[in-house]
C-alpha cells in the first residue's frame, strides 16, 4: 500500500551480482524468513537480466517463489549510461538503455526507478554541458517513463551534478508525477558534515571536477516535498560506507519521524551493503524493524 | 571479396583471456571478428565494457563486421506471449544501437529460438511481422541490415525466411544463409539420430528442404560458415563434417546483397580446435 506512515512499502538491498542461482534464491529465501516483504530491483539485478535474457522470468519466478516482490528499482549508472553524459555518440545507446531498464521496471511491477544524474565527469566538457545533457535526456525519457506509470527519481550524491540544488532544479524544470526525488541519507550526511574532515569522499569528488564542495544543509528538509523514494544506510561523514543505522552519526529518529511526512514518499529502503560489511540479514531486518517500530 | 569476420565463444573467458584471444586471431592474420550475441549480452549486462571491447579490439588490430542478436529465452523476434513483448523490443532496439555504435551493419536475426507449442505457429509468425514492423525502422535509420536466419527449427525454415523478406522489401531486410542449419535440413533425414526430428515433434513433421542455397541466393547479406554431418549441430571447421564446400562457396560468391562472410565455428565449447587451425581452415576455403 501507498501512502504515508507506517505502511509505507520497506525495501531491501541485496547485492545479487556475485551469486550464483541457487546462492541467490537463498538470499531471498533468508530475507523472507526474517519477515522481509520487498527486495530492491538493484542496478545489479538489471544488469543481470540485461546480460542474461533467461533471467527475466527467472528472478520473477524466484522471488514469487520465496514470497517476496520488488517494490522500487535503481537504474545502472556508470559507465556511458548517466543521464548527463554529454558525448554525442555514447547518447543513443544510453537512452535505449534506460528505456529498455524503465521496460524492466515496469514489467518486474515496481512503480520508482532511482536514477543518478551523473557518475562520471567527461574531460573537454563543462559541468553546464553535462547538465544541459541531463536535461535532454529527461525530455526524451519522462513521456517513457509517464507512460509506464514509473517515477523517475533522481539521488543526491555527493559528486558535482549529483547536489540537492541540481536534483532539485531539474525536477523543478519538469514538473511531472513521473519525476521525483530519491533521497539518500547517507549521502546527505556526508555532505552536511564532512566538511570536518579533510578525507572526506566529497572533497576528492568535487576536487577531481576542479570545484569546491558545496557544503549542504538540511538536505532532508529542502528535498522532502519531492522525495519518493529514499536510501538508508549509515556513515561518519567521511566515507559512503553504506552500513548499518547506529553505525554512524546519522541521527535516525529524527530522520524517520520527518522522511514519513514527505508527502509523495512510495516506499523506503535499506541500502546498507550487507555483503560488504558481514552483517546478517537477521540483524539487518531487525535493526530497520526497530527504527520502524514495527 | 567480402570482408570475412570470426566467431568466438568470448563467454568462456575472462578479461585477461578475452584479450589473449584476440592477439591470437590477429597473429593468424585475422582483421575482422563478429559482434556476437555473448558479446552483445557482455555489453547489455556491464555497461563499462561499452567502451572497453571496442578498446580492446582496436588495440589488437582488429574490427568487429557483422553481429549476432542474442536468441532465446523470451528475446525472438517471434515472441507470441503479450506481456512479454515490450521488454523484448525495448532489448532489441537496445542491442540494435549498440550494434551500431561497434561500427557494424549487418546483424543477423533467429526468427524463433523457444516455439511456444501450445501456441499455434501462424501466431508466432504474426509476432514476427509485428516485431518487424516495429524494428526495421530503427534499422534503417542505422543503417543495419536485419538478416533473417534459416534454422532447422519451426517458424525458421527458408520458407519463413523468404515469406517475411518479400512481405517486408526493404534494403535492411535480408537473409543470414547459416550453411550448417541447411545441411542439417537438406541431408538429416538420410542420417540416424539427426537432431531436426526433435525440435518439429509435437509441431508437424519435418519439412525437409532442397536447394536452400539456391532459394535464398538473391537476399543474402550475412552468411554462417561451419561443418557438421547432417546429425548434429556441431558448428565445426570445414572438412570435419559432410558439406561439398567447393560449389557452395562458389555459388556463395555470386550472392548480389552479400555484405560480409562469418566464420561460425565454435571453437572452444564444442570442438576444443585451436585458432590457428579454424583460420587455416577458412584460408584453404578462400584461396
């Protein structure tokens, strides 16, 4: 069910991409068993049913089969398929390739596909290119996504073109149901307070671009009338460790009790790289239970 | 002469591997391998390989020329199940532009790889007409010819090759002449434990051809060069099976649309034949 509040769909992430079948039908078995409802449509998951045609009744079969449904989706980004990519003749195939995942999505039944504006910065090209290029590519992927009934959400990261200013200014020159915010409190966390640390992942990330940082504040508050969906996960304002709520300094309670305000939020969602960091799916679930208060 | 292009079973290997190997087709004096489907399905599935292979190519000398569109499992131009008919488009065109952007201009197509049996046959050929409807404009604004392959499956015969080229005549329609698949056709009914019977049982009964060469000379565009002894599909170098190479290669020459020549050996997975010996074969063949 849609809407604010308790009921809001929870989601996820599983890093599928290193599994093999029968590892991965385990991974879905183990989240179900420890009262999981929904898993992430991940880029990883995409790229599997993208490179192997068979898998894509074969994921549907497995997660129906172990219970579960995907209930948001985050595209491919990297390499040659950003939206902003300004290069003329690396466009074609990263528009097809968008409209073949927004297909996917759609298909795999999941209403929100979480886009990044950009991942790599192109040398011989302003920032304003990349963006003027990003806006190209919206013109010509939101009536695709319109049509499938998917919202496009477009993430904060902490990397030029990625900033809540630019996510918020192009959902502002398109307004459309279809295009939305995915906010990221991870991410949001890095660039509200990494500024104390010179290590901090923003400042190679920008300082790689030849610009400064553009240290945010209240990221959650601007986004919120936007925000459709959103990834939890947990740092120290230094790295994207994506690990688990009170790993970090992310103030949670406070996060969850304003995120279940915004008003267009479809679903929530886990992206703590468990994989990366040992956790159990038991004490993955239970610690996003407990800040539920399911 | 025609450009002549190498398959190669690239899913075997790693990146290092994937690298060797083309060093190894350029030392034999190779210039040209195909964009196969595995190839095609690399890039779909791991967009940093997008740029990747086409630098890896270069930097052993070579050029893709000709491709292949992935097959199967819910991916044929045929596909009469409704709901999954979008993706399969959407995947296509996909594949086309990249198909494009690797520099290629010929891609051949199975017209049915998974015949749906409780399905009639007449509606997965009304598929593949919707599909082509839909397809061949994207084609011709690439500039990629489409080319129709026969098989030794339903809905694949060079009757249902021909049929779909002449109700859509276009310059970027065409024929794959796959040598093999017409072999099998032509001679498997001679030949015990020949694979054709189990692909038509629960269908209709073979409907075993003649002069397929002959038949689907004047559209050929593409052509799928490799052996077998009219049992199995074995994708095996010339000489290794039971095809009168000489005239066929002759008669091949003298195709009007021939754009490219494929060598479809598959070397690795079924064969275990070195390189040196698939290109000295094909060299024998075109001298």
């Amino acid at each position: 069910m849609k809407g604010t509040g308790a009921d809001i769909p929870f989601t996820y992430f599983c890093s599928f991409s290193n599994l093999d079948e029968r590892m991965r039908r385990m991974m879905m078995e183990e989240f179900a068993a420890n009262g999981a409802k929904h898993l992430v449509l991940s880029d990883g998951l995409f790229k599997l049913i993208s490179g192997t045609p068979k898998l894509y009744l074969t994921i549907q079969n497995e997660m129906s089969a172990a219970g579960l449904s995907f209930v948001d989706s985050h595209a491919p980004f990297g390499g040659e398929c950003d939206p902003a990519i300004p290069v003329p003749e690396y466009r074609r195939q990263m528009l097809a390739r968008l409209k073949f995942t927004l297909q996917l999505a759609c298909d795999f039944g999941v209403d929100s596909c979480c886009v990044h504006v950009d991942s790599t910065v192109y040398p011989g090209y302003t920032l304003r290119q990349h963006f003027d290029a990003a806006r190209r590519t919206l013109d010509e992927i939101l009536p695709v996504a319109e049509k499938l009934g998917v919202v496009i959400c477009l993430e904060n990261i902490f990397k030029p073109l990625n900033t809540v200013g630019e996510v918020l200014a192009l959902i502002g020159e398109f307004p459309s149901p279809c295009l939305g915010a995915c906010f990221d409190v991870g991410h949001a966390n890095i660039m509200e307070h990494g500024m104390s640390s010179p290590d901090c992942v923003a400042c190679d990330r920008f300082g790689k671009a030849g610009v400064p940082v553009p240290w945010e504040h209240d990221a959650l508050g601007r986004m919120l009338p936007h925000i459709v969906s959103c990834h939890l996960h947990d740092n120290h304002a230094v790295t994207d460790d994506h690990d688990l709520p009170g790993r970090g300094t992310v103030d949670w309670a406070a996060t969850f009790a304003r995120l279940r305000t915004a008003p267009r939020l479809r679903s929530m969602q886990s992206e703590v790289i468990a994989a990366a960091h040992a956790i159990p799916v038991k004490t993955l679930v239970g610690t996003f239970e407990k800040l539920r208060g399911a | 002469m025609v450009p002549f292009a190498y398959c190669y079973d690239w899913g075997v290997f790693e990146e290092k591997g994937r690298q060797v190997a083309m060093a190894e087709f350029a030392a034999n004096g190779v210039k040209h391998i195909v964009l196969t489907s595995t190839l095609i399905e690399m890039i779909s599935g791991n967009p940093k390989l997008y740029l990747k292979l086409q630098t890896e190519a270069r930097d052993a000398g070579l050029t893709f020329v000709d491709s292949h569109m992935p097959f199967n499992y819910e991916t044929d131009i045929a596909l009469p199940v409704a709901e999954y008919r979008p993706q399969m488009l959407a995947r296509m065109k996909f594949n086309l532009e990249l198909i494009h952007d690797y520099g290629v201009d010929t891609c051949c197509f199975h017209i049915c790889s998974h015949y749906y049996k409780e399905i009639p046959m007449a509606r997965h050929m009304d598929a593949a007409r919707s599909s082509l409807e839909e397809l061949l404009p994207v084609a011709e604004e690439l500039g990629i010819v489409i080319c129709l392959e026969n098989i030794f499956q339903p809905c694949n015969t060079v009757d249902d090759v021909l049929t779909l080229i002449g109700e859509f005549p276009s310059p970027y329609l065409g024929a794959c002449f796959d040598i093999g698949h017409a072999h099998l056709m032509e001679q498997g009914m001679h030949v015990p434990n020949c694979i054709v019977p189990t692909h038509w049982e629960g269908v209709c009964p073979v409907p075993w051809e003649k002069n397929v060469l002959d038949r689907m000379l004047p559209h050929i565009v593409d052509c799928h060069l490799h052996d077998n002894s009219a049992d199995l599909d074995t994708h095996t170098i010339p000489g290794m099976g039971t095809i009168d190479w000489a005239p066929a290669m002759a008669k091949l020459r003298t195709a009007p649309r021939l754009k490219n020549m494929q060598s479809e050996v598959i070397p690795v997975r079924r064969n275990g034949i070195p390189i040196r010996r698939v290109v000295e074969s094909f060299d024998r063949l075109l001298k």
